[in-house]
C-alpha cells in the first residue's frame, strides 16, 4: 500500500514564521518560514516515506464561503510582508525536491486537500495531513489521519479516529458541529455567543449535531443557554457549514501524478545552498551518501544471470520447484503482451525473451511437463499471458500471491518487492520505481529488463520456503492446494473463453435508454415547469427547493444537497423525484453499461473480465474490465442489460445456476439454531418463516410488508446490522427497528448465541475463520475506540458467514470443471457473479448438464441444513434468469 502525505502549505508556512526568529540569508531573502517548512518537510518525508506528496496553498482572499458570509476571515491581519514574500522561495524548494503544489482560486487549502483526500483514487493510499487547522479533523477516517504540529514545526500530534475520541468524545464528522456551536475567532465565523469548547462538547454528547441541537431547545439544560441556541439557530448552521471542507474541487491532475522520486538530489542541495540552510545541507549530504551507499549496495548484491546453451539449459531445468515469472507490457493481461520471463533456482537465474522462449525446446517442455513442479507469482496471470503467447504451462506447485493473500487477506501490499519487506528476506525495487507509473510508464528491454526480473525471480524463490512454513503453522495448505491454486486453472479458462456479446442488441439497447432518458427529461420539464441541467445540483436544487418549495433536508458548501439519500426521502413528497431518480439511474446504464462495455468489446466480439482472487478480505471473487457482478438489476433497465450477453453459437443455450440464501444457510449451520435449520429442511421460504415467528401469526397471515422487514432483518443479521442501519433500511424508527432485532434473537437464540461466542472467539484468537479454514485477522477487535471495536465486531461476525459462502462456490466451480473434462462435455463454464455460475451450453448437454450443475453444487461441502441450486436456461443471460 502507497501512503500520500498532504501538506497545508499556508498553516505551515505561518507556523514557522512565528516559530522562528526572523532569519535572512546574505542576499537579503527572509528565511525562517521556508526554514521551519523545510525541516518540517523532511522529517515528513524521512518518517512517513510517503510515495505521494501534495502541498496545498490558499489562492487568495476572497472564497465561495464569502457568498455565505461576508465576514469570513474578516478579523484577520494583513499578512505580513517578511512572510508573504517566502512563498515564492517555498515553491522553490518544493519544485528542487519534484513535489506537486496546488491552489485554486475561490477555494482554501483546506478544501483542495479535502478534495485530494477523499478522491476515489485516493482510497487505496494511507494518507496523513499535516496541518495546524484543526478543521481538518473532520477529514480522519481508517486511512486518514492528521498530523497536527505541537511545538514549532517539527513534533507532532497524530490524530486518527481514536485519538479525536480520546481528546472530544466525538467522531471526525462532529468537528464542525463543534465548530458550528462554539464558532472559530482565527476564521471570524461566529458560532453561538457564549458557547465555548466546554459547553459544545456537552451539547453534542446530548445531541449528534447542530441540526439536531436547535430542533430541541427545550431539553438542552439552562435556560440561557436555552434561550441563546433559539435566537442563533440560523448562525450556528450557517457556522457549520462555513466549517465544512468543500471536497469536490476541480483539479487540473491525477493522484497518480503526486508520486515523489529520489528526495536528496543535487536541485534540493542547490536551493538549500542558496538559501543559506547550512544544518540542513548537512544532513541532505548525510542522507545523499547514505542513500548512494545503499542504491550501490543494491546494486551490487549479487544475482547471478546467466545464458545457457539449449543441452545446458535442458539439464538446468531439470530440476523440481524451480522458480519462474513472467512479465507483461501492462496489467491486464488480456490486452497486454509477454514481453519476457525470468527462472532461478536460488543461486542462478535465466532470462528469456519472448522470442527466446518460443525457439528453445528445452522450456517449451519444461513449461508443459506436470511433474517439472514449479513456483510463481500470480498463477492466474502467468497462465494467460503464456496461453496468449502460444505457449502451455503445467506443474505449477505454488503461488506466492495467494498464499500471502491467505495468510493476511486485508493486507494491500502484495507485489513482490511488499513481500520481500514484509517478511525480511531483502529488499527489490517495486516494479512502479523501476517502469515508473501510468503515463509516465517506460518500457525496459536488453540488460535492463533482464536484471529486473532475474532480481524478482530470485525474490521469488527466497520468499517460497518462509512463506510456505508460515501458511502450513497457520495450517492453510489445504486451502491453497485444495481451493485457491486449482482455481486458478479454472478463472483463466473463463477468462480466456468470455462471454460473446449480442453487439445488435447493445447498439439497440443504447437507442431505447437515449430515448428513455429523452422522455424522463420531458416529463420532468413538465412537472418542474422549466427546462434546466438536470445533472446540474446547484440548478436541480433551485427547482426542487426554491420553486417547488420541497423541504430542505441537506445543505452542502454551494448550495442544496441533491444526492440519492435525500432524493429517495423526498419521493413521497413530489412525483418529479421519482423521475429524477429513474433519470439517473438509467443515465447510468447507459454510459456504464453500455458505451462502457462497448470499449471492453474485443475482436472475438467478446468482453473477457478479469477475476480477482486476491482483492476481498472474504474470500469472494470481484470481476473488473469490465465488472460483470455490478450490473443493477432492480430496475428493468438494468436486468435487460443481460440481453446482450449470449451463448458464442447460435444453436447454444445460457446456463445459470443460483445458490438459493447460501449465506442463511451458513447461518443456519455455524448457528446450530433449531429453529432456523428446521425452516430449511422443511424448504419453507425462509423470510416467511421469520415473518411468522417473529410476527406471531399463520403463513397465511404474513403481509408482503411483514416479509420485505422479515428479509431485511434476515440479511442484515448476516451483516451484524445495528437498529440504526435496520430502520435507515426500512423507514422506521431505531425504537421499533430495535424491538424487531430483540424479537428475532428470541424466535432464534442460536443465532445470538453464535453471534457472542465468534465474537469472543475472535477476540481470544485474533482471527475468525471459515468451515474451510481461511482467516482473517481482526486486531481492531481491541481498539479502544467503540466504533472501530463495533465495525471489527460485526466483521466477525460476518466473515465466516460470507467466507465459507465464497468458497463453497468456489469449490463447486472446481469440481464442475474437472467433471467437464473428465465427462468430455464441450459445455463452458463463463461467468462467477457472487452466488451465481453461468454456463455456455449445447442443446445436446442441456439435460445432463441441468443435473450436473445442481447435484454439484449442492454437494460440494455437506452442511446440516440442504444447499440448494435454481437451475435457468435461455437463449441469453437475461432469459436464464
């Protein structure tokens, strides 16, 4: 995992300033801001080793927040002019160190790094803020945190969710609440009179927020106070939402491109020189030899490449477990090329191009031999890229990708280069350090890209023996050889088959959506009396707050919040809202499911998605390139999408097979709960079963609105769903959400029961496990922070719910792949999506495939309650369902 530091360059730059004694270099230049900045900037740098950096400025005086009130800032004095005129000299600091600034104008530092924060290409980065504005508080989550100076610029307060529940008693969102009540002179915005820190943390340890504080004034205690919260009710939401960070600034660049390099480079020393920062040109010099010292180090541990003749070579792989790794032009392997490949047997390595590879005998049949076992990185890849490549591969013994999956499924680093590190056996360069990252890829070739991967190969087989003992101590080998690396056969099979689609009917389907839209439009002008931008919020929000006077539910930084939350609430009160929400969504599924599949399309006239078996902490498989397990289909629209997806002949047939409430079913199983287990053995439909149990009355009594609560009570359970997420999901309140749970645990004791004891099982081990054995580790089980400890607790309660439904699937695909083989059926397995497989099959297997599929997968892990499978057959995706 990378971590991305953002850095508030006005807060620092201040703090510095009135830090640090006024300094000068000899030209004249005032210093000490950029000083203090500098030595703040390298111990971040030395003590976080960020991979990203981003340093945020305010672009000027006047911002949006303005437009609310006019007084914003307005107490502050004029900057003066021994700082204002080292900003520039900052900026030459940070561009000699190739570090990215921004700033936009009407907008604050606080809202470019707030933006930057919490961008979707942000989520898989750690990030930590450092700035002395406490607003920025609000932005902490599990991978944000904020670094907040204490003393000068250089030690520091961290801050995550924990540490502001420490300090507040409050979650991050509740900063500006606080900031709402008890106002912040620095920024001129004025709160309630009167209400301090102390006061405001008591009034939100009553009430969540400042909404919910002025909507009761008479249960607040005093009747000043009282008195003081109804006449600036209005200032202390204007207050609160000056204190909210904007987090949808335009920005003129990717995530990707804040990526840092080298940090002591000869530019830094020069800007440090004339800056006249002789400590820090010390300590550059220090970590410049040093940083030489370990790069020629490096360079010179040795990895013995070498060239072989083919009768060399042949005997050379003569040998078991030997390892390989095959290396590609780009991640996915169905569009990119082999362009080379590595083996090592620990003390010397062979590189072999492509082309190489293709003419030498001796690895083509080492390469297909099963009993010449073998070891690599990413089975499921290698085997595309060399079934592309012309080439076939067997005998591979072990993947060290999925077995480091196994032994810590939540952990994000997995590349070679995270593993070396993680379990201390050397140190490679990551493959993003040597190729250099999305445009700014290069492509290696000759003795670069050879020293490359014969540095990665070596790795490779350094890793296999620690990383091997660690999995069978955690006694997961089976998991590996029995489920993970037989799958891996079967998901690039799928892969390499995929799934043909009907390009007519997709072409047809955009037309019929354009026109579904055009018409939605039409109606929605009508009812709102007007055209507008209905993908505009800001006009959206004039329409249906301002002109149609629907209530105000949401506000956000410019202006009326429009989002689907509050939509879905306010459909009851306008019939327009229903079709701004049938807009959208079919907006959607025609620029995602639609034009999008279209660029997924290949010259087969075929999409081929990718598989992920590394990516969930459940087990389960994800599908990207395109996402086959997202299509929506509660709305009509979305279900036809599985129109276009057809059999690849004519004469053929889709097949889908469903797992009927596998979940549930695990359920009923860990649980043992009678009551429960006899609703499936008896094959009732399990949500009237509960409806009737919990309700009280006769099957012919449960009402379709008992059932859809019973379903989500049902459900939600398998999530560890809490009273508040039960009523958000039914439209009732936590007291009768909370009643409904409390009587569902009654009807069915074993499933509290088991709930208590996985949980404290948990806690005891640290790890929850599936009936097949995977874990995943749970340390927040012991966080002292009651929401951390909550979401852990739920987790493990759920994981060994979804964990065994996913490899139950799992191991069905295995067995039905192997019987297609061994029965020489010509039918194909296509598609995993969640609790689903679909098939490709032929008119003649129909039958037998029917009993098949069904017998398979309802066998494949024997439970105490039955599995059982839907089987669905027609001439699309669609009509099989």
């Amino acid at each position: 995992m990378g971590k991305l530091v953002l850095i508030d360059g006005n807060s620092i730059l201040f703090r510095a300033f009135y830090a640090l004694p006024l300094l000068s270099n000899s030209s004249g230049n005032f210093t000490n801001a950029v000083y203090g900045f500098s030595m703040m900037l390298m111990k971040v740098l030395e003590e976080e080793k960020p991979t990203h950096v981003l340093v945020a400025f305010d672009a000027g005086k006047t911002t949006f927040r303005h437009e609310t009130y006019q007084e914003y800032k307005g107490g502050r004095q004029k900057t003066p002019s021994e700082l204002s005129e080292q900003f520039p000299l900052v900026k030459e600091v940070l561009d000699a160190f190739g570090i990215r600034y921004f700033e936009k104008e009407q907008y604050e530092a606080d809202d470019i790094i707030g933006t930057i924060a919490n961008h979707p290409d942000t989520k898989p980065l750690d990030t930590r803020i450092v700035s002395g504005d406490k607003d920025l508080l609000q932005l902490v989550n599990e991978t944000v945190h904020v670094l907040f100076p204490r003393k000068g610029v250089t030690e520091v307060d961290r801050y995550d969710i924990s540490a502001i529940d420490e300090k507040y008693g409050l979650q991050p969102h509740q900063i500006i609440d606080l900031k709402g009540l008890m106002g912040d002179s620095s920024d001129n915005i004025p709160g309630i009179p009167g209400v301090g820190e102390k006061t405001a943390l008591k009034l939100l340890n009553q009430f969540p927020s400042v909404e919910e504080i002025v909507a009761h004034p008479e249960e607040l205690p005093g009747k000043k106070l009282r008195e003081k919260v109804k006449e600036f009710q209005e200032q202390a939401l204007m207050s609160k939402e000056l204190a909210t960070i904007f987090t949808e600034v335009p920005l003129s660049f990717k995530i990707g491109e804040l990526v840092i390099g080298e940090l002591y480079t000869d530019t830094v020393f020069d800007i440090f020189k004339k800056l006249e920062f002789n400590t820090l040109l010390d300590r550059i010099q220090k970590k410049k030899s040093k940083s030489t010292e370990e790069k020629n180090e490096q360079e010179i541990t040795p990895v013995n490449l070498f060239q072989p003749g083919e009768p060399e070579l042949k005997r050379w792989l003569n040998q078991t477990n030997l390892a390989f790794t095959v290396e590609a032009s780009q991640e996915n392997p169905h569009h990119a090329q082999m362009i080379g490949l590595a083996i090592s047997d620990g003390e010397k390595q062979v590189y072999l191009s492509t082309e190489n590879a293709k003419r030498s005998p001796a690895f083509v049949t080492w390469l297909a031999d099963e009993k010449a076992t073998k070891i690599t990185y990413d089975a499921k890849k290698a085997k595309l890229l060399l079934h592309y490549s012309g080439f076939q591969v067997e005998g591979i013994e072990f993947d060290t990708l999925l077995a480091a999956y196994l032994l810590n499924p939540s952990e994000a680093g997995q590349e070679i280069s995270d593993l070396m590190r993680r379990y201390d056996v050397g140190v490679i360069p990551p493959d993003e350090e040597v190729y250099g990252k999305g445009a700014k890829r290069v492509a290696l070739e000759g003795e670069e890209l050879a020293s490359h991967l014969a540095r990665k190969c070596h790795a490779l087989y350094q890793l296999f023996p620690v990383i091997k003992d660690h999995l069978t101590q955690d006694q997961m080998d089976e998991l590996l050889y029995e489920l993970e690396l037989p799958l891996t056969d079967v998901l690039a099979k799928m892969e390499q088959i995929g799934v043909k689609v009907d390009q007519e009917r997709l072409n047809e389907m955009g037309t019929e959506l354009k026109e579904k839209m055009d018409g939605l439009q039409a109606e929605i002008y009508e009812l709102a009396g007007s055209t507008f931008n209905i993908n505009s919020p800001k006009q959206l929000g004039v329409i249906l707050f301002d002109k149609l006077g629907l209530p105000v539910l949401k506000k956000t930084k410019t202006g009326y919040s429009t989002s689907a939350d509050v939509l879905e609430k306010l459909a009851p009160q306008h019939e327009i809202v229903d079709k701004i929400l049938h807009y959208r969504q079919v907006g959607k599924l025609h620029s995602t499911y639609v034009e999008g599949l279209k660029k997924e399309i290949l010259t087969d006239g075929k999409v081929h998605t990718r598989f992920n078996q590394t990516i969930t902490a459940t087990g389960r498989l994800s599908s990207t390139e395109p996402n086959l397990q997202n299509i929506p289909i509660r709305l009509e629209e979305g279900r036809k999408i599985r129109q276009i997806f057809i059999p690849s002949s004519a004469k053929w047939h889709i097949l889908a097979a469903d797992y009927s409430q596998v979940e549930l079913r695990v359920l009923a199983h860990l649980s043992a709960d009678d009551n429960l287990q006899a609703a499936f053995q008896q094959d009732m439909d399990i949500h009237t079963k509960t409806a009737m149990d919990v309700f009280g009355v006769q099957v012919e009594d449960v009402t379709s609105l008992m059932r859809r609560q019973a379903k989500a009570v049902n459900f939600g359970i398998v999530y560890g769903i809490s009273d508040f997420g039960l009523s958000q999901n039914l439209n009732i309140t936590r007291k009768e959400a909370k009643a409904f749970i409390d009587r569902y645990f009654e009807t069915f004791p074993g499933v509290k029961g088991y709930m208590e004891k996985v949980v404290a099982q948990a806690k005891e081990d640290g790890y929850v496990k599936t009936l097949l054995g995977r874990k995943r580790y749970l340390p927040d089980l012991h966080s002292r922070n009651f929401n951390v400890r909550s979401f852990a607790e739920r987790t493990a309660m759920n994981t060994p719910i979804q964990g065994t439904a996913a490899d139950i699937i799992k191991r069905a695909m295995i067995q039905i792949a192997t019987q297609l083989v061994d029965q020489q059926l010509e039918s194909k397995m296509l598609l995993q999506v969640h609790d689903e497989l679909i098939f490709e099959v032929p008119e003649g297997e129909l039958a037998e495939m029917k009993t098949l599929v069904r017998s398979t997968m309802e066998n494949t892990l024997p439970l105490s309650v039955p599995l059982k499978v839907d089987v669905s057959v027609g001439k699309s995706w669609y009509e099989a369902k």
